[in-house]
C-alpha cells in the first residue's frame, strides 16, 4: 500500500505577512514625499462580526504605517447622513480609501452606498464601476478576497491559464469577481451555485477549485481530482466550536496536491490585499507611482 499523499500546504499568514512589508515599503517610500495613506472604515451599528472586521482593519493600517479613521454610527443613522459622510470622505485629501462595513441596516440601501463612494478611493472593489471594469479587463480595484486567492495560486507557481477552474458560489463580493479574474487569467472558469445539479461532476474535472458558499463540507474527497488546487474562502464553526471552512480539510488534503486552511489561509491574504489597493489608491490619487 502506499502512503497518502499530503497536499502542499498554502500559507495565507506567511504570505500576508510578506504583502504586508512589501505595503510597508511602498508606504515609507511616499512618507519621503512627506504624503501617509489614509483609510477611512465606516461602520454602522453593532454587528459584533463587523466590530472584529473593522478593528483588523484599522490594526493592520498601523502595521504598515498607513493613517485610518474608523468612522463608527449608530445602527439608526439615516442613509441620507451616511452618503453625507461618504462624499465628505470622497472630497477629503488625506483619506485614499474608503470601506463601508457590510452588512448595512435593512433601512440603508447597500447598493446606493457603495455607489456614493468615488471609484478612485473604492479599495472593497464593490462599486459597479470596479465591477464593470474587472468585467472588461480594464485597471480597477479588485475584490480582496478574490484578489488574495489569486495572489495564493502565484504563491504556489499555479498559473491559470489553460488549467479548468471552478468557483463554487456566486456573491458580488466573492463568487463573481473570482470567476472573472481567472477568466482574465486564461482560465476556463466554470461557476456553480446552490441550483447546480451535479456539483460533483464539475468539481472532479477542476484543476482549481475556489469554495466559497458559507456551508461546512461542501467540498469533499471524493469530489477532487488528484492533484487539484484546492482554495477554501469559507469562515464557519465545526461542532466544537473550531473555526473551519467550507471544504472537508482532513479528507480533501490527502487527494488535492495544494489546499488552503482555515484558519491561516484565505482570510489573512483578504486583509493583506486591501492594504495592497489602499496603498495603490493613494500611490495613484498622489502621482507617485510605486517604484
Ligand atoms: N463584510 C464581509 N466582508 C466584507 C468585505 O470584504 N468588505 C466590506 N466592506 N464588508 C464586508
């Protein structure tokens, strides 16, 4: 009999922690102009997820030296006062990315807010216009956690093209944009969802998997091809209260020749990467361009 094989390992902390000194340069480097990066997260009301979230974010700007402002209102702010402060923040020179925490209360309508805050300082990469572009393959700010499972797959030498991908979910934040980056990459990208028949039938013919649906399990053993990229962008909690992902870790690991886990993998490189366009939103609203 022989030995299982083991999947490599993708280290999301390890490589997020590379991104981050690689901002950090680029960040002392406009200090020399005498310019700081600036980040403005808002966030409205008390979703204790989104107080983790913003805190992360705002932790990880003073990592590498950039200005944040956490922009913190009640959970009965009217819309009218939050786009108010939204275009503030577009025309105020010392903030070059702007974040609106989501989920937003039923009472805001999420699509108005994000299309308030300017594209040049869109560094979620949620406005229709970073969409839209991505869509055409023209420059914009990317979605973060699709923009880090991409950054995982060069980590590893896994270069996209003419390899067979498919993404399992279809978010605006996740699902969508991550078909269409490995599309822009040379992918053939196939996109499943919760109306897919035969989840498995497509999954077994992947090269790259990318999970991301919110559901323990999804993914298992006997869904991978030998050898497969395995991307794992699900954050749920087992029967015990651990923290894993959406993908079978222990069964798929012994089957795909790569794999992220969770904790440790996806969620660090979604932080690193709104780093990355945040530096990149003030490197282009200064004309200092990275060097
Ligand atoms: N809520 C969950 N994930 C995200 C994210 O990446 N950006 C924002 N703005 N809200 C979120």
């Amino acid at each position: 009999m022989t030995a299982p094989t083991t999947a490599r390992l993708i280290d999301g902390n390890a490589l997020a922690k590379k991104t981050r000194a690689e901002v950090a340069r680029r960040v002392a480097r406009l200090a020399e102009h005498g310019h700081r990066p600036g980040l403005a997260v808002i966030l409205v009301g008390h979703n204790p997820a989104s107080q983790v979230y913003v805190k992360h974010k705002v932790a990880d700007c003073e990592s590498v030296g950039m200005h944040s402002v956490l922009d913190r209102h009640p959970e009965t702010l009217p819309e009218a006062e939050l786009l108010a402060r939204i275009r503030a923040l577009n025309a105020d020179p010392d903030i070059h990315g702007i974040l609106v925490q989501l989920p937003l209360p039923r009472h805001i309508d999420a699509n108005k807010v994000i299309e308030t805050i300017s594209p040049a300082k869109d560094v979620d990469g949620f406005h229709v216009a970073s969409a839209g572009a991505l869509m055409i393959g023209r420059p914009g700010f990317k979605a973060c956690t699709p923009y880090g499972c991409m950054k995982m797959l060069e980590s590893i030498g896994c270069d996209p093209k003419g390899k067979h991908a498919v993404v399992i979910g279809r978010s605006n934040i996740v699902g969508k944009p991550m078909a269409m980056m490995l599309l822009q990459a040379s992918a053939t990208v196939t996109v499943c969802h919760s109306a897919t028949p035969d989840l498995a039938h497509h999954t077994k013919q992947a090269d790259i998997v990318v999970v991301a649906v919110g559901k323990r399990n999804v993914l298992t053993a006997d869904m991978v091809k030998p050898g497969a990229v395995i991307i794992d962008v699900g954050m749920n909690r087992d029967d015990h209260g651990k923290l894993c992902g959406d993908v079978d870790f222990a069964g798929v690991s012994v089957v795909a020749g790569a794999i992220t886990p969770v904790p440790g993998g996806v969620g660090p490189m979604t932080r690193a990467m709104l780093l990355v366009n945040t530096i990149e939103a003030a490197e282009h609203a200064l004309a200092i361009p990275n060097a």
